[in-house]
C-alpha cells in the first residue's frame, strides 16, 4: 500500500502540477483478529464517510465498496464479499449490523494517537504480539546510520567508477 501510494501520489502530483504529499500521515496497517473484530473494522470503515459528513449513508459514498455488499449480484470477480457476508444470516443482517453504529472499543482504539499495531483478544494479541512488533519496528537513527557508507567509501566509488 504504502508504494501504491507514492506511485499514485507522483503521477497526481505530475499531472496536476503540483509538489507535495496527497494523504495525511504514512500508509498504516493493523493486524486484526478476525473472529473478533474484523466485522466491527468494517463497520468503522463503512461508517467513516457518514461520521464526516460526505454522504447521509454508508451506501452512498462513492469510493466505499459497502453498495456493492447490498447488490449481490453486482458484485466485481475480484471483490471478495463472501467472508464477511457470511458472517451473517442475510445482506440485510449485514446491513442492520452496520447501521446499528461503531462499538466504543473501536472508537477508542481509533482515537489513540500512536496505534497499538494488533486488534484482539488479550490471547491472539499475546501470541503474535512479538512478531507485529519486529515486523512494524522502525529503525531509530543510530541504527540508520551505521547502515551508511563512509564518505571514503563513496569517494572510492565514485573514483573507481570514473
């Protein structure tokens, strides 16, 4: 995601000539324990464009894959709708589930400032918790720099390159 965005962000920027980011803040991901809150991040999701007042439903915000959900048959080969709509009896369930508002957990695990990178249970957060975390690890600058060559080492290469 995060190099789809900069593709993105360069040819919009090239084409509009414009310079800049496009997105506030760096592409993040979390890892979220299905079985327990995947159908409650969907939600959040669905539900963002309605809480910022761009459309007066989940199914009417153009960029949300949520109307596709309500129109089975209308459904794109590569959209996946099967795990989540089997989640629940009927697309109307589905729908009544959306609609029914964001749960409090996932409010407040959105509303954090700096994310905890897993949703779960204290179990499934316990068990993976180790590798999200050398996974999502951000190299601190006294580890970047020794990633560096010298200048004597540059100078060399460019040297021997010319």
């Amino acid at each position: 995601m995060r190099h789809v965005d900069g593709l993105y962000t360069q040819r919009f920027n090239r084409a509009h000539r414009r310079d800049g980011t496009l997105f506030r803040g760096r592409y993040k991901a979390i890892v979220v324990e299905a079985e327990a809150y995947l159908a409650s991040v969907v939600r959040y999701i669905y539900l963002n464009p309605v809480e910022a007042g761009l459309a007066k439903a989940p199914e009417a915000y153009r960029w949300s894959s949520h109307g596709v959900y309500l129109r089975k048959k209308q459904v794109p080969a590569w959209l996946k709708v099967g795990e989540m709509l089997g989640r629940f009896g009927s697309i109307r369930e589905f729908q009544e589930f959306v609609l029914l508002g964001n749960d409090e957990l996932i409010e407040e695990f959105y509303r954090r400032g700096r994310q905890v990178p897993v949703l779960g249970r204290e179990a499934f957060c316990d068990r993976i918790g180790g590798q999200v975390r050398r996974m999502d690890r951000e190299h601190p600058r006294y580890e970047r720099k020794g990633l560096r060559p010298s200048v004597e080492r540059v100078l060399k290469g460019v040297a021997a390159a010319y």
